[in-house]
C-alpha cells in the first residue's frame, strides 16, 4: 500500500503520465508493488474496470498490475492502428459504456499506470468521500496549457491547498449511468485547434459546465499522480522506507 504522506492518503492508482523523467519515484513503486507477493482478488460485481491500449504485443502494464492482483481489465483498443487519443479513447470508452452493466466505471490509461491494490475498494472510497458522479486524477500541471483552463481550475474552492489541482483524464471512476452522459458529451466535443488529438483538451473544455457532478481527486483519495513529484512524499508500506 502506497501512503502519500503529505495529505495520509492512500490511493488505490498511481500515475505516471508524460515523460519519464518527470515521475522520479515510478521505478522504484512499480517495482516495488511488482515484488510484492502476488494476490487473488475477487472481481467486484459493483464494478467494471476498462482501459486502452492499441497494443498486441502483450498486455499493457495497467492489465499486468491487475493480473498481479489476480484481476483483468476490459482492453478497449487491442489492434487499432493509428492511434488518436482524442477520438478512439472517448469513441471507444462511449461504445464500452453503453454495454456495461456493473453500477461503476474505473477507467485507467494502460502504459503509465498500475493498480496497486483492488479497485473494489475506490469504490468503497467513491461513495464514503465524494458527492460527485464522476472522479478524475489530479495533475500538478494544467494542460493543455490554456489561460481559460487555468482560471476555471483556480477558482474550484476544493482545490485550494493541495499541490494536485488540476483534472487529468489518465484515470477515473464514476457512475455508470452518468457517464455514458458523460462521454456522449465529450465524443461530440469539437477537438482544440492548437492540440487536435489531446483527449483531455476536450475533457477541460467541458469541466467547467459539468462540475460539481465531474470533480477531481484532489487529495489523492484514489488517485495519485507522480508527475513532478519530486520531493518524499511517498511511503511503500511493503517495504515500510520513505520514496
């Protein structure tokens, strides 16, 4: 169990969006939790787990953490070639939604990310600590990189204090029903001139109309990001050492 020690929380997801470099404690959590002694989770029947990767070489690392704990993920993507973030993911995630049955979505990117324990237990999480219908990761840096973003994100009062303000769209968790809504709105979404195939372009172009029911995970309850993380923050309890 991964504890961030700057809010004591204990999220259930890590993180590693962007360039490597910029997630200095990736290595040694994935490694970590990959040495850790294998488990046998049982699905939850509450929840569906999807994530995406075009890749058919093998599984991405996110299906690999949750094999690890003795789950799978819904692969949404396997063989799609020329890849476009911002219209096969949402596309794709929208196709998948209208089939799922289970009363929660968990949605994770598959190359940057692991499930450190069972997911059934941000649904736990979900619904003790958070009014929305659907929960974002929070990045410590807004982007796109536009002022009308930035502006929106700064002025969420729920934001105020925490390093990891602003919504990314690598992880989430909702409710079923309200994201098929959801993703209807952002599958239709017109994509951002300067950053034609950024998902999360058309995700904060419709943050601002969807909050409070689409919030962020602010304190890392759930989620955490390790970009730009470079102070030890972190405690791996398996191996009880500061990261």
């Amino acid at each position: 169990m991964l504890t961030n020690t700057l809010l004591g929380t204990q999220p259930t997801i890590v993180h590693a969006q962007g360039q490597q470099d910029a997630s200095p404690h990736w290595p040694e959590i994935r490694n970590g939790f990959f040495e850790s002694q294998p488990q046998t989770c049982s699905p939850d029947p509450r929840l569906t787990v999807i994530t995406w990767s075009n890749d058919t070489s093998g599984p991405c690392i996110f299906e690999q953490s949750l094999n690890h704990l003795g789950l799978a993920p819904s692969v949404l993507g396997r063989g799609v070639e020329e890849w476009v973030n911002s219209i096969h993911k949402p596309t794709l995630t929208l196709e998948a939604l209208q089939t799922i049955s289970s009363n929660y979505v968990l949605g994770v990117d598959g190359f940057d990310a692991i499930a450190l324990r069972d997911p059934g237990q941000a649904v736990d999480v979900f619904d003790a600590e958070f009014s929305c219908d659907l929960l974002f990761n929070a990045g410590k840096v807004c982007w796109p990189d536009l002022d009308v973003f930035r502006d929106f994100e700064h002025s969420v009062s729920e934001a105020a204090g925490s390093p990891f303000r602003y919504l990314n769209g690598g992880a989430w968790i909702g409710r079923t029903e309200f994201c098929r809504e959801f993703f209807a709105a952002v599958a239709a979404q017109p994509q951002l001139d300067a950053w034609p195939s950024s998902e999360q372009g058309l995700l904060k172009q419709l943050f601002p109309e969807w909050y409070p029911n689409v919030s962020v995970d602010y304190r890392c309850r759930i989620f955490q990001t390790l970009q730009y993380v470079f102070d030890p923050i972190f405690r791996l309890d398996t191996r009880c050492a500061e990261i």
